[in-house]
C-alpha cells in the first residue's frame, strides 16, 4: 500500500468546525503537516527572524541559525553587507559551518571540513582543493565553473536593526509585509543602537504551534504565572488588548500595570491559584525598574509571523527565536539587548529581571510545562479529538480585552490558508 503523499493528507484532513475555534490535536503529532509547514510556511512566503544586527557588528562576523528546520548561516561582509545561506555544502551536503557564531576575518572565508571546499560571506564558492587534479591525474571536467556551485543564497533585509530573511524572491520588503501595526512595535522597541546582553536556548518537548498559541494567549498570562499575577507584571483586569495587522498573521498583546484596576477582586473572589497576596519577595529589587516608553506600556509581547516574538516586560528587552526541532520538539532560542547608551543601574536592571522572565525563572519555565503538558495528552488523542478555543467567541476580531482567545483564532486561520487546509 502506498504512503499517503502531502497533497491526499491536505485533500483528507478535515477541520472540525468552519472557523478556527475547534483545533484538531493531529497538527501537533502528523509528520506530513510538519514537512509541510516546512515548506509552505518557512521556505515560503515569509520573512524569518534570523539575528539582531548589533550580533554581528564587524566584518567577518557570522551566526549560525535556522529558518524552520533549515540550517542557515548570517554574515556580515567586507563591504557591511549582510547575506544568508543555507549551511550544506553545495558539494557531498556537510554542514560548512559549525560554531554558533565568531568572525573569520573580513576577507575570511568558511570552509567545509569534509572536502575544504570554501566559500566566501556571501556563500559563493571561491576554493576547490585538487581542482585540477594531480600530477595531470583526477581533477573536476574543464566546464567545472566555481559560480554555479554556491549556496542556496535567501533574502535579507536589515529593518532597524532586525534581521530578516526569506527564500521567497517576490516576497515584499518587511514593512510592507508585516504592515503598519507591526512596524510600529517593531520600530517602537528598535529606536536607536542596540548592546546585546546575552542569550540562552530552551528545549521544549512540545510542537512549535503549541508554543506559538501561548505566545498569542492573553487568557492564560494570569492564570498560569503566579508571579506575574500576585506582583502585578500582568493582570487580566489591567488595560490592555490584543491588535491584529490586516492579514492576521502578526500581533501585539499589550498591558499597562498601573491603578486602578476594575474587577481585581475576582481574582480572589474565584479563589485563583495564582493570586496570592501571602507571597513577599525577599529581594524587592527584582522589581525595581524604570519607565522607559512614554505610551506607558508595562508589557508587550508582539508576534511575527512565523517564528518571532520581541518581548518588553518592566525594562526586560528580548527577542525569541521559535525553531521547529520534528513534530513533538522546538527550541526556544533567547537574545537579550539593553541600549547603547543604557547607564550602569539600567542595565543591571535589566540583567536582573532576565533571571525573572526568562528560561530558569518564573514565567517560561511555566510556559514550557504547559506546552509539554498539552503535548503529551495530544500524542494520545483520538482522531477527532479537538482542542476548544472559543473565549470571547468564535470571530477573529481584535479587541480591547486580555480575556480573549481571538487571537489563537487568528493564527489558526493563517495556518490553513497557508497550508491549503
């Protein structure tokens, strides 16, 4: 019996309701929905986050990453250009880059360890060792021209100071593709010169799309964090909302901390396990920030469709990088960044609240959890089986509430366009 191909698994799949508020379990465990994702989602017609400019600030610099599952490598040229390409060798497939990032000179260039076929910043092949062979023996045919043998070179686009890049050639410039709203985060955050603080990578054994519902879920922010609720970083009563751009696929989940804050008392009216005045902090530094934005936001996180998240919560600044790792995994890949021009109390600030926000504290350890919880019971369930996502109804619209899950709706809706379910 032959194995179903990708287009008799899409012609065959059916989604539970007409709209996105029922999602089947099967897009989180079907390895034909994964390839794919792949290739519809991330090779296609989209802008992927790959670095932050200010990680490659000199010539010769370069970033090992992924776009999806696919290895990929970020440089800075001679020139200050910035080029992508895929890390497999045009030759037998070797990775050609192996570190996570380092310079190799302005003029350097990365060589495969397998043949030491070499290739300069912007991917072209420049070296062939025994190209001619030896002593008039071996040596590749006269026609054998070193242009055509390069590496799968994407797109780049430097958008104040955010790195993007896409195997689409027709694909728009970023600002038109993410639209006005998104642009306005984006540039919100990236206003001036950047000093990256530093990075850490999370390991989640759940599927990427479970991670990337979190991202847009307002509902679960205080009721799953206990710290963010009891201390006040987010409150659903806070002011607040989720804004969609025109083609739902980017978002910014926004909120304010400050009084008052109607309706707080339900928190303890409900009894909710995450509202707990009891807790103190021995360390009330953690705490101690400094208003940096004058639209008086206290926590943004905005998505970009596929795999970006740029997170402002109290003065933490990051970027998450979502990377797919097979059905059931995704790293989680995380780049701290203060301001040049940050003073000395600032940016120990900000070093402090990393520990809060970030992988080992209290916010994405939890998130973590709740994927692989999901994951797991998703693994078992039976064909049919559907996660419920009707808060605040069944419709896409975005509103002025942090109880909501339209924007999961949203993002599910953009899924199956893209994937022609």
């Amino acid at each position: 019996m032959n194995a179903p191909t990708r287009e008799t698994v899409t012609t065959a799949f059916s989604w539970p309701a007409p709209d996105t508020s029922h999602v089947p379990y099967r897009v989180y465990t079907d390895p034909t929905l994964y390839a794919l994702e792949q290739e519809r989602i991330f090779r296609g017609p989209t802008w992927n986050f790959v670095a932050l400019a200010a990680e490659l600030p000199e010539p010769g610099d370069f970033k090992t990453t992924f776009v999806g599952d696919t290895p990929v490598v970020v440089t800075r040229g001679a020139d200050g250009a910035l080029h992508c390409w895929v890390n497999r060798c045009a030759h037998r497939g070797a990775l050609v880059c192996r570190e996570l990032r380092g310079n190799v000179g302005a003029n350097g260039t990365h060589t495969c360890v397998y043949h030491q076929w070499a290739y300069d910043a912007a991917g072209m092949l420049v070296g062939v060792p025994f190209r001619k062979g030896l002593g008039g023996k071996g040596g590749y045919p006269a026609d054998f021209d070193l242009a055509r043998h390069g590496l799968t070179q994407l797109r780049v686009e430097d958008y104040h100071g955010v790195v993007f890049a896409s195997f689409d050639a027709a694909l728009p410039p970023v600002e038109q593709h993410i639209g006005d709203t998104a642009a306005h985060y984006v540039q919100r955050i990236f206003n001036r010169p950047l000093r990256v603080l530093g990075t850490t990578r999370q390991y989640m054994n759940a599927n990427w799309k479970v991670y990337a519902e979190n991202l847009r879920d307002p509902y679960h922010a205080s009721l799953l964090h206990l710290f963010h609720c009891t201390f006040g970083l987010y409150r659903s009563t806070q002011e607040g909302g989720v804004e969609l751009d025109p083609t739902l696929r980017h978002s910014v989940l926004t909120a304010k901390n400050k009084a008052p804050e109607p309706g707080r008392d339900t928190y303890s009216d409900d009894k909710l396990r995450t509202y707990d005045q009891t807790y103190a902090l021995a360390d009330p530094s953690l705490l101690a920030g400094r208003p940096e934005f004058s639209d008086g936001k206290s926590a943004v996180i905005q998505t970009i469709f596929p795999s970006l998240v740029i997170q402002q919560i109290a003065n933490t600044l990051a970027v998450r990088q979502v990377l797919p790792k097979g059905v059931g995994n995704f790293e989680l890949v995380w780049t701290y960044f203060g301001y040049a021009d940050d003073d000395a109390q600032l940016s120990a600030m900000r070093l402090k609240q990393f520990n809060l926000i970030g992988p080992a504290g209290l916010v994405s350890m939890e998130d973590g959890e709740a994927t692989e919880l999901v994951q797991r019971t998703a693994e078992a369930a039976q064909a049919g089986a559907s996660e419920f996502v009707e808060m605040e109804g069944r419709g896409i619209e975005p509103t002025g509430s942090l109880i909501s899950e339209g924007n999961i709706r949203a993002f599910w809706q953009v899924y199956r366009q893209m994937l022609g379910l």
